[in-house]
C-alpha cells in the first residue's frame, strides 16, 4: 500500500536534509506510527509522502513514495480551515469529489456520529476549542474513504475521552481495509492498535518494528525525548495521587478574581456565572475536556474577550471598560498557537518588540532579550527568521517574548502540545522558577502529568462551569 524508497528531502535555507534516505513500507489495513523526539523528521515523512513538502514547502526530494490509493492529511495545526461551519467544513472535501447532497449528508451524518460532532455541526469553526477542531479535522479527513490516512500528532490536543475515541475508530478503518501512518512524539496511546512503529532521529530511520519489540528500546527511546507510555514526567501512581490533592492556596493576596462572570458565544455554548480566585505566586492548572471553557476562561483574563456580565479583577484592578493594552499591563498571555502572536522577522526582534512599545529603552530591551534567548539556549537562533524554524521552536519563541517582560501574571494555554517530553520538561522547569521568584501562573493543560510535576492547585472545568 505505502512503500518509500531512499527518500531524502531537504528544505530551503537549510544545509542539513530534514530525511537522509529513509526506507519504510506499510501493507493496506496496517497501522504505522512515526516517533522520535522535536525536529526529528517526523512531520517531514508525512508531508513527502502527500506532496506538501515538494509542492508548498519548495523542498527538494530525491527518492521514491508509491502510494496504492487516495491519501488523505490531518496538519498539526487544527487553526487552518476553509469553510465557516463545522457542517459546512466536513461537506467540502466531499464536494471537491463530486458526491451529490443526499451522499454528502449520508456521509457527514455517519462520522458526525463516530467522532461525537453532531452536537457541533452549526457551531461556527472559531468558536470551538482547540481539541474540538481537532476532531472536526479528523471527521474532514475521514469522511472521504480515503485508502491511506496521514495524521500529523491527531491525539495532542484531545481530552482522554476524546483521545480514546479517535484511536478506536483508527483501529475500525484499519480493519475495513485502511492504511494509517501517524506522527506522534508519543507512543504510549497507539501500542494497542499500532501494527508498526518507525523510529525517526535527526532525519534517518534510528529504529523499526513491532509494538512488543519497541517494548526492549523504551529506555532509550524514554532518553530522547519520546514519552513511551503517555505519562512522560511523571509516572501512573504519582499521576493518581494528585488527582486528589487539589491543593487551596491560602493567606495570600488575590492575583485574578473573577466574579459572577458570563460570556455566551451562542446558545450553543456559555461561560455562566463564573467565580474564581487565583491567588498570588505559586501555579494554577486548569483541565477539563474538549469544549468545557477552559480557552474561554483563559482569554477572558487576558482582556481578549470581554464578560457580558460579571467583573474581572487583575492584581487588585477591575480590567472593565479598559484598552487591551492597558488591561493586559500586568499580564502575559501564550496562545495555543504559537503563530497567533509571532510576526517579526528576527527571533531577537520578536522578544524586544513587546519591550520597546512598553516604553523599555533599546538598549534595556536587547539586554533583557539577550537574557530570556540565554535562559532559553535559543542565543544562536537570535537573527533568524521565526517561520523557518519549526513549530516547537516557535512555542518557545512566543514563550520567550511573553517572559521577557517579567508580567506579574502568566496565562498559558496548553503551552506542551506537540512537544517531546525533554522539551515539556524544561517547559516546566522555566515556570516552577518563574513561579518560585513571585509570577503567578494559570496553566490549561490535558497533560496531568505535566499539572502534577508543576501545580500546587487543580481546578476543573466541565460544560462552562468551574466543576470543583
């Protein structure tokens, strides 16, 4: 079904081949899944083999992909949709292949179904969460039939019941016929319906073959950044522990404080009468699944939305009726994504930027940012441009031009997803201290083993409600 030759591909700008002669194959109905640690090829396999690497990247590829069959690709980005509605978004690929409506409504209904969507359908694409556009994603790749489905990291933004889900229906394509590579830093979810594993590291094939036989290279694979059993920091006990502890910090002044505070997208989803308050220093995890209001909450904090009723108080000041700019004075916010805030063209000048319009002198914004590039081991990446870096990269990048100013409070949303373990930990490192020297910090995260490394409190969320 999939079979790749000597595959090489190297990328613009870049003297290093992102693949050196590469050799895998997958018969139809079989499984497979790419691991290895950040930048080490993985993304890079699923993008040659669908042509995104040589047709919108600009990469020169030597070496063959033979494909029996259509393909069909899930990106790692679920920010990038064509159409406005998620019904109108699952029926689009289908047009393209000329199904008539009633095949079109057959055919959305069905995986609407499968994947829990139809609840979602009329819902408008940016007003859903991250995890639930994934999903939709999933649904526009599936709802085709294609023979061979590649999925770029399909499980980093789910919630465990979401996640469980998607790998079911993976394993039910793969035993009607379907062939299905996947990229994951992550193996730990797919051992159960894996067939295959193929271990990429700095662009050559380190590793390869069955589930029970990567069982014997778990440790090292563990060293390299690849998280071998879904807990990465932390193991299953410790995990279980701290579901439980859910500490109240106590005796200390308030650094967020919301009061009866709602927000409605449309009826089909609210924030309702929400009380929280976040006490000053320490770390705050907030988890809860797909769709629950956890980016709602986050956002509403940071004065990117505005309460329809209700108050918001940051460091003892109501944000009401403040600019952006001014409400957000004391805060740090990190996308999601990280390219929602990223638009200079020098990884130095990304991080100085948000300095100098603070009224940070030049010379106090390059020695500040020479101290975050320092502390973050990105000094040699200073003068480049931040979109020929990879994603991860770019996390840390915007991670970066959020630290350097030093905010009193910092706002993450799922500031790990498709990092490897290695990177996570840092992650965590850099906010234990951060936290440790007075900022605190409000982190969404479906990673609980990361929550539990790092936070002395865990707030739920579950339907727009605060659940504890």
């Amino acid at each position: 079904m999939l079979k790749i030759n000597n595959l090489t591909v190297r990328y613009p700008l870049s003297n290093v081949p992102a693949l050196e002669n590469i050799n895998m194959q997958l018969s139809r109905g079989e499984i497979g899944i790419v691991t290895g640690g950040n930048d080490s090829g993985k993304s890079s396999i699923l993008n040659a083999i669908s042509g995104i690497a040589k047709s919108m990247l600009n990469a020169k590829t030597e070496g063959t992909c033979q494909v029996d069959g259509t393909i069909s690709t899930v990106l790692q980005d679920s920010d990038l949709f064509l159409m406005p509605t998620v019904e109108e978004e699952l029926e689009f690929p289908l047009i393209q292949y000329g199904e008539s409506r009633s095949i079109r409504n057959i055919k959305v209904n069905q995986i609407n179904e499968k994947l829990n969507l139809s609840n979602l359908s009329k819902r408008l694409m940016h007003t859903l969460s991250g995890g639930e556009r994934q999903r939709v994603a999933l649904a526009a790749s599936m709802v085709t039939n294609s023979d061979l489905l590649l999925l770029d990291e399909p499980l980093a933004q789910l919630d465990p019941r979401g996640a469980t889900l998607v790998t079911d229906l993976i394993r039910e394509l793969a035993d009607h016929g379907k062939t299905v590579l996947i990229a994951s830093t992550s193996t730990g979810p797919y051992h159960q319906i894996a067939d295959r594993f193929f271990w990429i590291d700095s662009g050559k094939m380190h590793w390869s073959g069955s589930p029970s036989s990567f069982l014997k290279v778990n440790e090292e694979a563990r060293s390299m950044g690849i998280d071998v059993d879904g807990y990465g920091l932390f193991n299953r006990h410790q995990e279980e522990d701290y579901i439980y502890k859910n500490c109240m910090p106590t005796g200390r002044t308030v650094a967020l404080d919301m009061s009866k505070v709602t927000y409605c997208y449309d009826k089909n989803f609210s924030l309702e009468n929400i009380d929280l308050q976040i006490k000053k220093g320490g770390i705050t995890a907030i988890s809860g699944e797909n769709g629950s209001g956890k980016s709602t909450l986050l956002k509403l904090a940071a004065a990117i939305l505005k309460p329809q009723s209700g108050s918001i108080s940051v460091l003892g000041r109501n944000i009401k009726g403040l600019d952006i700019a001014e409400a957000t004075k004391k805060t740090g916010f990190l996308f999601q994504n990280p390219d929602h805030q990223i638009f200079q063209t020098q990884v130095d000048q990304e991080l100085a930027w948000g300095l100098i319009k603070r009224g940070f002198s030049r010379s106090k914004a390059e020695e500040k940012t020479r101290y975050w590039l320092e502390k973050l081991s990105m000094k040699k990446l200073s003068k480049t441009h931040p979109y020929s870096l990879s994603k991860t990269c770019r996390q840390w990048i915007a991670l970066a031009g959020v630290l350097v100013r030093t905010p009193p409070l910092l706002l993450l949303d799922e500031p790990t997803f498709g990092m490897d373990t290695n990177a996570s930990r840092r992650f965590a490192d850099i906010i234990m201290q951060v936290a440790k020297e007075g900022t605190t910090v409000l982190i969404i995260t479906h990673n609980h083993a990361l929550a539990a490394h790092c936070a002395d409190r865990l707030i739920a969320m579950e339907k727009g409600f605060i659940s504890n």
